[in-house]
C-alpha cells in the first residue's frame, strides 16, 4: 500500500488501481457480448389489418406500428397452417405440419407422444433454456397455453375467450350447421366494462411484474395475447373509435367460389360461421368489421403496455423482440368470416423483429414463414443451431446480407397433403385429390380468378409443384379437427 501512496500521481499508479478494480479492457468485451434476452408475443387471429402493413384503412395500431418502425417487418409471412393448434405446435417445434401429421387441434401435453417425428423434439423455449436462459411464459403460446414444465416459471393458461355475457350478443354460434358440426364462440359487441376485465390485461401485468425483476441470467419472456379471437368482445371505448358508418368494408366477389376445386369447397364448408352473404342481408357486416378492427386496438394498447415497460425497464438495450400471430383472418372474402383455409387471407399475419443488434425501419416484403422465428431467434441470440429445425433462419434478410431466391417461399398445410405454396407473385394450392388453384397476387391480389387451367402457366405451376412436401405424414393419433367432417373422415380414412 506505501508503493501505491508513493506512485498515486503517476501513470503507474492509474494502471495498477486499474488492473487491481479489474477495470481492463477483457472483462469489457465480456460484457459486450453477454447474450440478448427475448421478448416472445404472440397475437392469436390477428391477420394484416395493421397500420404499419395497410392492412385496413380504417384500423388504429400505434403500439404495433412503432414496434415496426423500431425493427424490421416482413409483410409476407405465412403460418404453417391455418388453424390454431397445429400452427403453434410447427412454431414451437421446429416442424411442419406435414412432418408430424398433426394438422388438427392437439393437446399441448400430447405435441411430444410416441409420434416419430416429436417424441424427442425440443420445444423452442427448452431450447433456450437449455442454453443457460431463465425461461417464463403466460397466455396462449401453445394453442392452450404450453406443455407442462416448458418454462421455468409459467403465469398460467387462458382459460376459454372470456369473459363472456349471460347471453350471446349477435350470433348463436350454431348458425346453419347440422349434425357432425361444433358450435363455434363466434359473437361481437361492447363487452365487459373495462379494460382491468380482460385476460390479456392481467397477462401484461404478469410480463410487467417481471421486466421490472433482475436477473443472473439472460432471460426468454413469451407472453400469448388472446384477442383478437373470438368472441370480439371488449369494452365500448375501443368500438367508438371505429364508428362504424366510416368503415370500409373487404373485398367480395358473389361467385368468388364458382371455380373452386371440391376439397377446396369441403374445407371451406364452415355453416356455424356467419356467412358474408348473411352478413349483408342483416345489415351486420360493418358490426363485424368494426368488433374485430376494436379488439386489434384492444390488443395493440396491451402489447404496447409491455413494450413500454421493455422500455423503461434495464434490459431496454439488450433485448431481442418477436412479434407473430398463428395465421390470419378472412373478414368476408371467400365468403365468410372464419380462418380455416389455404387462401391468402387465412394464412398471411404480421411478423416482426425488433431490438438488439436489428435494423430499423426495414420492409421485407418477400415471403416468409412462421416455421423460421425458431431458427431466426436462435442466430440472432448467437446460439447454436437446432439441427432439427425444418425452418430457414431470415437474419441474413434482416441484416442486409444475400439469400438464396429459390427459399423465398412459404407453404401452408391444412389436413394430409393439402398444401398452398406462395412466392412473391403466385399462391398455388393443391389439394389430396390433385385439385388445384392458381393465382396471380400481381394482377389478382383479392385472388378472385383461379388460373389453374390456363395453358401458358403450365410450367409456372410445375416450378411451384416441385416446393411442395415430399412427407406427407398420417394424422397425428392425438390430432383432430371435429368442427369440419371432411377432416374427420379424411383422418378415418387415412389412417387404414
């Protein structure tokens, strides 16, 4: 201590205090490159209808639309399938539907069973977890919230899509529908009172509470928004920002389905939902639109409540942001209002990246797919690879860097070997009966005209033939789609 009294002036001195508080330049560099936590959101049912994406004109999304300006946004994403459950059950695991044969409902607990393809598959919060992240999770991340023991510390499911009124408010949920048929939770109106009533509110809370803990390790946040599923309930404040006499309304076209193959027609085939052509006889289409265009508002402010708490929060500055939702919504086109197909409506859904070390202000515009937010995360975090993976990481899209054209596509799957593929110009659909559609999104983007037999796009639908899956598993033993029976008697038939 009398040398470092003698020498306190000297430049000799500033080094040795230096070396002995452990101030040198290496354990700098160690703190540079601690790794990025990860903000998961996922937004059940939400389609394009986003400012950021022109989805709607009449919609007001200016949580989402900062978060996009923040980031990068890739306009044309496609889920898996369009369907809840086996959506989240690709996203989460790495794998197509067409893989794992589970194109239907499925109880998260039952994803990872005795099927070949997901008896030891890590689901993508294992994953981080495995590699050093402390891992929590609340809402609908899986289709019913996450299979047991996936998070580190978990918030809990949603249970159901409340909270609902005494009565159903429009719609009985059983529309036209016969024997064989379910009852869908399809209902719209001003309900509950406020805000503090809603699930999604207490799930921000919960995301709340924790960006505003420490933490000896990175850490991987999922939190799954349930509106704007239905029913479309939330309370009257957000209805009123979208009178309803302004609204525009989707496009229609009458004989949209004239030229539609069977099993299209099958799958399709959705009589418990309002059909468009009710909607206008009973003067409800507007109403339809203005409840669903309330709960994006709705749920717009909730995911900005988070994002602001990200904001204010210690790990503002190293913190990786997804934003995806498992498929789209058709508001009317095709005829209905309902997900449940291969068209464009059904499948496109905002995905975006924002926060550590991701550009700003960036619109990709080709295709992707939801299948790549496992492998996109995992490089972005500077983690090793899951070799399991069937997805294509898009950090080299983000960052500027060159990707191979030929992978700039998404197929879409919806039951055994019906697929939809979608490039930057077409969606070719084909169905297990070798029934298909062909639509040009440069000349036809509502895509009213199905081009599949037109002679001089023979090899165009060739080209996009050759994208489709060569696995085309069974069903999933677990898997089921009750509501429609053209997925129970396909499942019946191909599992003989």
């Amino acid at each position: 201590m009398n040398l470092i009294f003698k020498l306190q002036n000297s430049f000799l001195t500033v080094i040795l205090l230096a070396f002995l508080s452990g101030c040198h330049p290496q354990s700098k560099k160690e703190e540079s490159i601690k790794p990025p936590n990860v903000l998961f959101i996922a937004v059940d049912d939400l389609n394009n209808w986003l400012g950021c994406m022109n989805g709607h004109p009449n919609t007001k999304t200016p949580n989402l639309d900062k978060l996009a300006s923040e980031g990068v946004l890739f306009t044309h994403a496609y889920c898996q399938a369009p369907l809840c459950g086996p959506s989240r059950a690709s996203l989460m695991s790495g794998l197509r539907p067409s893989t794992t044969g589970i194109y239907g409902m499925i109880d998260d607990n039952k994803i990872r069973s005795e099927n070949p393809a997901t008896k030891d598959i890590v689901f993508l919060p294992e994953y981080f977890r495995n590699q050093g992240y402390h891992t929590m999770g609340i809402g609908k991340l899986f289709h019913e919230h996450a299979p047991e023991g996936a998070f580190d510390e978990s918030g809990g499911r949603i249970r159901g899509f409340g909270p609902l009124p005494k009565e159903r408010l429009v719609w009985d949920g059983k529309g036209t529908a016969g024997e064989g048929y379910g009852k869908t939770s399809t209902d719209w109106g001003a309900f509950p009172e406020t805000d503090t009533l809603m699930p999604d509110h207490h799930s921000a809370d919960w995301v709340i509470e924790r960006l505003n803990q420490q933490y000896d390790k990175p850490f991987f946040l999922g939190v799954g928004f349930v509106r704007p599923h239905v029913p479309w309930y939330v309370p009257q404040k957000w209805f009123d920002m979208h009178p309803v006499e302004q609204l525009a309304m989707t496009a229609y076209k009458e004989d949209d389905l004239d030229d539609i193959p069977e099993v299209g027609l099958k799958i399709n085939d959705l009589p418990m939902m309002p059909s468009t052509k009710w909607a206008i006889e009973n003067n409800q289409w507007a109403n339809i639109i203005q409840a669903y265009l309330a709960c994006v508002s709705f749920v717009d402010y909730e995911v900005g409540r988070v994002l602001q708490a990200l904001e204010k929060s210690e790990y503002a500055e190293n913190t990786v942001i997804v934003l995806w939702s498992d498929h789209g919504y058709r508001l009317g086109e095709k005829g209905t209002f309902a997900k449940h197909a291969l068209w464009e409506e059904a499948t496109n859904a905002p995905l975006m990246f924002a926060g550590a070390g991701i550009p700003k202000g960036k619109v990709i515009d080709q295709p992707a797919e939801m299948l790549s937010v496992y492998p996109t995360l995992l490089e972005l975090c500077g983690l090793p690879k899951y070799e399991r993976n069937e997805g294509i990481s898009l950090v080299s899209l983000i960052k500027n860097s060159s990707i191979d054209r030929n992978d700039l596509n998404a197929i879409t799957t919806y039951g055994m070997n019906n697929h939809a593929v979608r490039t930057e110009q077409f969606r070719y659909i084909r169905y297990e009966d070798g029934g298909e559609e062909l639509y040009d999104h440069f000349r036809d983007p509502s895509e009213w005209y199905n081009l599949a037999k037109v002679d001089s796009l023979r090899a165009t639908k060739s080209q996009l033939k050759r994208l489709l899956p060569n696995i085309n598993e069974k069903w999933d033993e677990n898997s089921a789609y009750n509501y429609q029976p053209y997925f129970v008697e396909q499942k019946q038939r191909t599992s003989n």
